[in-house]
C-alpha cells in the first residue's frame, strides 16, 4: 500500500471543522434557528485558546461549552471563535481556535462530530538545511499523523437505540449506490 502523500485524514478534517465554522458564523449573522444549539468541547491547552485564570484552573484539559439561550458577542473568523458565556453568574470570554475542538453536538437533530487532535510532532534538534533549489529528504516529515474519527450521532437519553445511546454512521453510509 502506497504512503497517503496528500494526507486526506488532515483534508477530510479540515472540511468537517469548517462546517463547524459555517453553522457558527450564520448563527453569529442570525441567532440559533429552532431548536438547534450546540455542545462544543475543545482542549483548553491547545495554543490559541483564551480563558480566564478561574476557568482554566477549574478546567484545565478540556471543556464543554453549550451555545444554546445565554449567549453574546459571537463573533467567528477563519481559524478561530469568540464568545461570552456566563459561567456562575460570571460574564466571561472564550476563544477557542477550531484546530482545538474535539467535538460538536447539535442534540436537536441528532447531529455530532469528533475529531482526534495529535500531539505536536518533536521537532529534530539539529536538522542539515536543505540544498537551494532541492527539496527536503523526505525523512524529515513527521511521522505522526492526526487521527480521522468517523462522525458519531448520538441519541438522547431516554430514547430507543443501542445501550449508550450512540451511534457510528460510516461516510460509505452517504455514497450513492450504483
């Protein structure tokens, strides 16, 4: 089997995460429609993320926000949103960078993504710059790749399906049948 050179885990990503960025930015332009809202969770490490002291001690791996009654100031760009949540009474403003979300969950129609985000690769210490005019020796791409996660829907309590309520929908799933 040939090395995937394009990287379509990273594309395939990229693409999911802008539809995350879509539904933000017309509900930015237009308020939640419906019933819809979101359950966002996102590495409160990764580089970018803003919080305050007191969130960042109280949350200090990962955290879910809920984007659905209380909400202000959505604003979203390309690489990055920003929102006012209120957190105990407590007004606050979050940026999170969309290269740190794991999930998105749109409970009301049953909607989720997940993502894997990798580890930073090691940088070599003391890597021979390459000729002019020649490309790097391609031992020097990192070996480490971001994981594709399938999307994963995910019923409500109480309602009919498997055990935890969970369900792994396969993208073959959405292909049109010859």
């Amino acid at each position: 089997m040939s090395e995937d050179l394009i990287r379509y885990d990273i594309l395939a990503q990229e693409a999911l995460r802008g539809v995350i960025r879509k539904v933000l930015d017309e509900v930015a332009r237009a308020g939640l429609p419906g019933d819809h809202h979101f359950f966002i969770t996102f590495l409160t490490t990764h580089p970018g993320v803003r919080l305050s002291k007191r969130m960042r001690e109280r949350y200090p791996e990962e955290m879910t926000i809920v984007i659905q009654h209380t909400f202000w100031n959505l604003e979203v760009t390309d690489t990055a949103f920003e929102i006012d949540l209120s957190f105990d009474d407590i007004r606050e403003r979050l940026r999170i960078p969309f290269a740190a979300v794991r999930g998105f969950f749109d409970p009301s129609v049953k909607f989720g993504l997940q993502f894997d985000i990798a580890a930073e690769p090691a940088r070599p210490t003391e890597a021979p710059a390459p000729k002019p005019d020649k490309r790097p020796p391609a031992a020097s791409v990192p070996a480490v790749k971001p994981q594709a996660r399938p999307i994963v829907v995910k019923e409500a309590p109480g309602k009919a399906g498997d055990k935890d309520g969970a369900h792994v929908v396969s993208l073959d799933s959405f292909r049109k049948k010859k």
